[in-house]
C-alpha cells in the first residue's frame, strides 16, 4: 500500500454512474446555500458556501502569526493585535467555488459535487493587503506573491499546504484584504479563523483561509493549485488555462414549497414575485433575463441599485403564474460583455459551470 | 402533471445503485459536521448538523408569536420579550439526525444521505418547556402537545406544516427547552430562527425549528412526521415503531492529514494520541472501545469526567503507530445497558444506522 493508492489521480464518472462514496463524503463535510437563503444580503455563516481542501485547522488566535517575506526589502511577522493595528476595512464580497456547477456537467468529473449553490455574500473585515506589501516593501525583481495557509493534506499524490499564487499586479490591484471578521464577527473556524484572504472577483480558491505565510518570489509560482489544479482543460496532459475570475451567474430563490426528497416546488396560482441573485466577477451585474417557458421566451428581470462592487445584484420578476407544470430558469449579463450560457462549455476539472439554473413548479 | 408525480412514495436504491441527483440536491443543501470538529466541546454554528425538510422560513423575531393552545386552562401567546420574561436556562445537548447513517446500509434507504456525521452539541438558551406548560396549565384529558414548526412543504405527497408531537409526560420530563439562543447567540436561521423546541436525548426530528404553536391535544398525535415517517419498518404497509432516543455512537477525529478526494488519512508512524465523541440519548456514556487492527482487538479509551447531561463524552486513547495500512474502528456503551453494534439493523427509514465508524489509515 502506497501514497498513490491513497491518493489517486482524477477521473470522470463512467457513464450513468452515479454519484460515488467519495463524492458524497464530500457533499456531506462542504455545504452550499441553501437556495432559500439567497433572501439575505449578507449571508450568515453556515449559509455561505464552503469548500475546505483538506481539514479545518485547529488554530489559536493568540498565538497566530502572518510571515510577509522573500523580495520585500524587510521581512515582516505580524500577530493579530500588530496586523489590526495596519488598517481596517470593510468589504462586500460574493464568493463562489470555482467548481459549482460540476455535478451537472456530463461526463461529471468526479470531485467535490457541486450543483448551483456553491456561493454565499460576507462582509469581510481586514487589512488591505497593499498596505501589508508596501509595508515590506516589494522589491523590482519580484514577480508572483504565493499565500499559504495552515490547512494540510495530499492531492493526486502531492503532498502539501494549500498554496495559491498570484501575479504582484493581481495582488496589489483586485482589492483583496487580509480578513479577520466575517459579518462583524471573528471569522468561523470553517472560513479561515483566525485569518484569511480575500480577493474580490476571483473564484474561491484565491482566496486562501487560514493565512499563515506571504511570499514574494521572484519567479512565476508553479505550486499544485495554481499549476495542475485550478486549470481549464479538455485533456489530463494539456498545460491548460487558469481559472481566474466568477463567470456571470444568476440563480432564482424557488417560489412556492418544496417536496422533501425531490425539491421540486408547488406554486400557487395567481401573480407570484420571482426574486434572486445575479453576480459576475469581471464587471457589475447590467441585466437579467427570466424564462417562464423553459428558455422560450425571455423577459428582462428589474435590478434593484447597482452597487460598486463585484457583489451580487438582487432582481425580481412579476410572474403571472397559470396552472400547470413550468420549467423557470434565468442568465445574467455583465457590463464587460460576459454573458451567462444557457449551456456552459465542458471543461474536465469541471470548472466554471454558469449553465442557466432551471427549476420545475407545479403551479396549483 | 400531479401531486404525486412531484412528491413520491419514498423507495430504496437498486443493487449498485450510485447517490441519485435528489439525494445529491439534498446533501449539498444540508450538511454534518467535518468529523476534525469534534474537536470543539461546543460545535459553532456552520460546522453542527443541519437538516432542514422544507426552506428555512423568513422571520421576523419582533413579530413572531408562539401560541400555547388546546387542552389548557388559558391559552397563551407569547412574543419573543414576553417569552424571555418566563425564564432562562442553558443546556449543553447532543444532537443527531435520526437518519445518521443511511447511506452506508444496503439496500440504501433514498432520502437525505448521511453517512455518520449528522451531529452536533451546542449550548441551548431558552425557557423550560414545562414552565411554559404549566403557566397555560395542562388540563386532566390532554395526552399529547404537539409542536408546530412554520416551514412547510411536501413529502410523499402529504403537503404539511412540519409537526411533531410528544406525549404530555416527555414534554414534562424530558428536559425540553423553547430556546432562543445557540451557543449565547440568536439562533441562525437554519436553526431555528427566532424560537426552537430542544428535546435532549432525543433524535432531531423532536426538536422543532421555527417554533410557532404548542397545542395540547385529548388524543394521540397521529400526524405524518410522528406517524408515517419516522418509523422503524422492514416492509413499507407496516404501522412500525416509533424513533424516538439516540442510540450510542462514538466518532474519532480522523488522525493525520487526508487526501482531497478520498478522505483517507495519512499518518506519521509514532505516537498518535486518537481522540473522538461518544454521546447516547439513553444515558449518559460509560465506555469506549477502541480498535486499530479493524475490530480484531478492543482496548478502552480514556474517558474524561462524566457530564451530568446526555451530550457527547471526550475519549482518548494513545496509538503506537506502525507503518503499514490500518483500520481504527470506535464503540460506545452507555450506563442502561445501550451497546453501540459493529453493523446495525437494517429498517427501511434508513434510522439510527449507529454501525461503527471505520477510519483507512496509512502510517508512513
């Protein structure tokens, strides 16, 4: 018995396979928003989604140290108490996992099974990390900035901590914080406590929990989640792309009650105000459309306010709803020109998969 | 296109049968607790249990009422100011989704997928249910109090709000509390928001979220949660045995790191100090087995002070660890005679599958 046997490669379900142990082992630690729960503008915790690589880390706050080092002109350590003491700031940001969407995808690459609900909306609380750069002062040579976190574990075979790069213009210019609050309170043990990044825009895994360590290096960051995890492909072998940024997404909040074990919903008849969340993270939210007859005919939604940032945008639609069975399903436009698919392109990490939600009422 | 086409009868998975798209729906809506969580006395909301049958309601807790109702001297209503004027008491409970367990038995019962980590001990804040009983005074003909909840929904095509009954003596007698607050907060919407029953000892289908109504009634309760649902059965027409306590179970925290995909665990060879949960909702836990050779050999755990309440008991117990692939397995016994079994029966509810946890481990 050997690390491989513990730790294989990836795969794609065969087909008609069903969700497997493994799978499910997943779906039962991790959790999305329950779709209901898209009514809060913040999300509380144990709404929002998460996604933890490996286990939630025990980590004592008191204790806890931030090492900024590598190409900076002087190597930094900060304790909480010291890290307050840089700045404080407050931002609302929608976060989503760069796999939602994965279970729906065919072939159903076989790794955490999102369907649509892995997002959630926190107000984060930290320093921004610009300010902790300047602090330490970034050196002309330097190129990536890699964040660690203390979470630990094996992935395909490669042992590690949980490690993402970004480019030092990615980390001075995407408003990212070093958060130690979510919604004004200390951050949960399963969002990051004591401390975490945040980068605005950019699917989750950028934004490393547990923070422990900023490198600055001088050359590109190679590390397994940058390099063979987080990458657009069509074949195992190809270099592939990164994932990078939240493709425009809309979801609908389901009308009317749910049966138990299928979810489908009971609506009854008469005018019913369909309501939910659209969000993008290249560009403002600029547009929603709704379908009541399974993508036939689409009507525009109405936006409340824009806002100034990348969070997501609440829309209603006025639905006349007759007896009947209906298939709802809705997409979002952003104002760079993203458009939401009604059927994604597949990729095998099975990232990024914005397919229009669909959801089937029995209007009574 | 009817009822019963979107709210069907409840069945079991075929031979080989992989989690259906429904079971997965709701696996990604509720979750357990990540098993590294037993680490805390008192799990924080996100990481304990959550299974919601319908959507978690809106509330408004400046609004909400509970009605006392039935066969009583004085109907009452309380809102929530008035409700905190009848007392306060914090207890420390243990709860467990009854259907802990399911999909690990074969045949696999469909329904929420819960392999073993629907549990969760937060300390509750609220006022004694009996308190409140008595204060509408309970009248001689009244048998059961049923608690009504205002989430509501479908399920095997009986659309209900959700509802469970107690007789008058378990409402009485079992440490019931109409609670307000989890783990010194308000209760998070997925808990109940802004008012809960708490029955200790008891599975969590008696504990009532988003508590509205309390009716004492002159007969038995016969509703769909108390009558059809769960209940122990072999064959689906049988009347069944009503689920009541939790059965003992014992949970280690998995040792090492684990790989992504799989969860299997990684540990160094050496010393390794195992440590878990036991917890049974008939009395409290006097005994841990523990097993590293995959149920071979039994040794006793540590156990630290007993706890005057029902929920979970710290164990311990000092691993030498040798390289090689291991099985660790766990086992509780209570103080009436309750032996956690290595495999369960079956009962086609797929309830209180306490079969005992196995734990694959590589020590490296």
């Amino acid at each position: 018995m050997t690390v491989e046997n513990f730790s294989t490669k990836s795969r794609l379900a065969d087909t008609g396979e069903g969700i497997t142990g493994d799978e499910l082992q997943l779906a039962a630690r991790n959790h999305g928003i329950p779709l209901e729960a898209l009514r809060y503008d913040v999300t509380p915790p144990g709404l929002h989604y998460v996604l933890v690589h490996y286990d939630i880390p025990a980590a004592n706050a008191a204790t806890w140290q931030l090492e900024i080092s590598g190409c900076v002109e002087q190597p930094l350590s900060f304790g909480l108490t010291a890290l307050r003491a840089m700045g404080r700031e407050t931002v609302r940001v929608t976060l989503e996992c760069a796999g939602n969407g994965r279970a729906a995808l065919n072939p159903r690459p076989i790794s955490q099974p999102w369907l649509a609900e892995a997002v959630g909306t926190a107000e984060w609380t930290g320093v921004p990390l610009p300010d902790l750069l300047r602090a330490a002062g970034v050196r002309e040579d330097a190129i990536d900035v890699v964040f660690t976190g203390a979470d630990h574990g094996f992935e395909r075979g490669v042992e590690q901590d949980y490690q993402r790069g970004l480019t030092v213009r990615e980390a001075l210019d995407s408003g990212a914080i070093v958060a130690w609050e979510m919604n004004g309170h200390p951050l949960p043990p399963q969002h990051g406590y004591p401390l975490r990044l945040v980068v605005p825009g950019w699917y989750g895994m950028a934004s490393v929990k547990w923070l422990r360590s900023i490198e600055v290096i001088d050359h590109e960051f190679t590390g397994y989640q940058n390099a063979v995890a987080y990458r657009f492909r069509q074949e195992p072998h190809e270099p592939g792309v990164a994932v990078t940024r939240i493709e425009p997404r809309a979801l609908l909040i389901p009308p009317g009650h749910p049966d138990f074990m299928s979810r489908h919903r009971f609506v009854a008849a008469g005018p019913v105000v369909l309501s939910g969340r659209a969000w993008s993270g290249w560009a403002p939210i600029e547009r929603v459309e709704v379908s009541v007859d399974a993508g036939v005919s689409w009507s525009d939604a109405k936006l409340d306010a824009p806002s100034n940032d990348l969070s997501w945008r609440l829309f209603t639609y006025d639905w006349d709803a007759r007896p009947g069975e209906h298939v709802l399903t809705v997409r979002a436009y952003d104002e760079s020109g993203h458009v939401q698919p009604i059927e994604a392109p597949w990729n095998r990490g099975g990232f990024a998969n914005n397919s229009a939600q669909r959801i089937t009422v029995l209007v009574t």
